[in-house]
C-alpha cells in the first residue's frame, strides 16, 4: 500500500503564514479559513497551537499576520495570548504588539 502523506491544518496555517510573512503582508481570517477548509470562526485554537509551537522553537507568533477585514489588525484574543505567551508584552498597548510580531514575523522570513 503506498505511503500517505497528511499535513495537518496547524502546520499548513503555519506554511500559509510563513509565505505571508515572506510577502511581508498580511492575510484575512476569511481567506486563511477557506485555504485549510474550515470557517473564520473555527481558527482561533489552531492559531492558538500555531502560536505557542512558534514560541516554543524561538520563533515570532506567527499569527500576528491573520487580520480582520474591518479594522487590519488581529482579533482580541491575539493580544491575550501574546502577552501570556511574551511577558514583555504585558505593559504594551495592542498596536504596538501586533507591529512588533509582525515585525518579527518579517525578519524571520527574509
């Protein structure tokens, strides 16, 4: 029987959101939901993993780059999960977090 080879959603978010940040820009949680087959609603926990697996292996929260259409910047729960998973963030207003992720997350692209 031949091999089967599975990506599962956390690492391909992960890989759309490397290309994104290779691209230096951002995507919507609309057209991320449709590219790993599932609903805007239905990201926040695999952006969750995607996050703390990042943090884990030194790397920038890679989900600073997933924006709402409305306002370009991350959803509320982005800032939570950064500032718990970055104490530095704690005393920082969510702009300035969501820049300096994204700023990592560029740097680390390039």
């Amino acid at each position: 029987m031949p091999e089967k080879f599975e990506v599962d959603r956390v690492d391909r978010i992960a890989d759309i959101l490397f290309g994104v940040a290779t691209a230096k820009g951002v995507i919507g949680y609309g057209p991320l939901a449709r590219r790993v087959d599932t609903r805007p609603d239905f990201l926040s926990q695999p952006l969750d993993q995607v996050s703390r697996r990042a943090a884990e292996q030194g790397e920038p929260l890679w989900s600073a780059l997933v924006v709402a259409r409305d306002s370009g910047q991350p959803n509320s729960g982005f800032y939570g999960r950064a500032r718990r998973i970055r104490p530095e963030y704690a005393d920082l207003g969510d702009d300035e977090i969501s820049a300096k992720e994204r700023d990592r997350c560029y740097d680390a692209a390039s």
